[in-house]
C-alpha cells in the first residue's frame, strides 16, 4: 500500500490527459532534480515512475483519471501532507476546466 495515493478525475481523452501528466512530471523532475533521481515514462504509454530520494513513485492514467502512488521512507514522511497537496493542487491546474 503506498504512502501517497491520489486519484484525480479528468474530463478529457486518455490520450490527452496522459501527455499533460507526462508534462507535468517532467517539468516536476526538472525542478526538483536534487531529489529526483529517475523518471520513466515511455512515449505512447499511459504509466511511468519515478524515484528519488526518499521516495517510489508510480503514475498511470486511465480513461476516468490520473492515478498516482507514492511510497515515503521514514525521513520523508513528515512531509506527506504537504507533497499530497501540492500534487493535488497541480493536477487541479492542469485538469480542471
């Protein structure tokens, strides 16, 4: 069972709402690049990963929603609540219409 998980609904084509989650990773992979380590997610496919220090991610998009699965180690659970709400409010931005 992971730390984080995150289901948020979208009203757009599979297709459509996997390239703005692959955006919105890539650009969070960039900004954040002292933590994250590795981020796969190969063009055409609808899921990734992603992992970092302290953290194991998995994304996957589906034809409702943006699925999004997060293990914390023990360090970087204090900061759940806030990498929970962080993520939830950019996904807010990108799908929200």
């Amino acid at each position: 069972m992971a730390t984080i998980e995150i289901r948020y609904p979208h009203n757009t084509t599979q297709a459509d709402a996997s390239a703005r989650a692959r955006v919105l990773l890539t650009q969070f992979a960039k900004d954040r690049s002292e933590f994250v380590k590795e981020l796969v997610w190969p063009e055409g496919k609808d899921e990734g990963r992603m992992e970092g220090r302290g953290f194991d991610g998995k994304f996957s998009v589906n034809a409702k929603e943006v699925r999004i699965d997060i293990d914390l180690n023990l360090l970087t659970r204090a900061f759940k609540a806030k990498i929970e709400t962080r993520l939830t409010d950019k996904l807010a931005a990108e799908f929200t219409p």
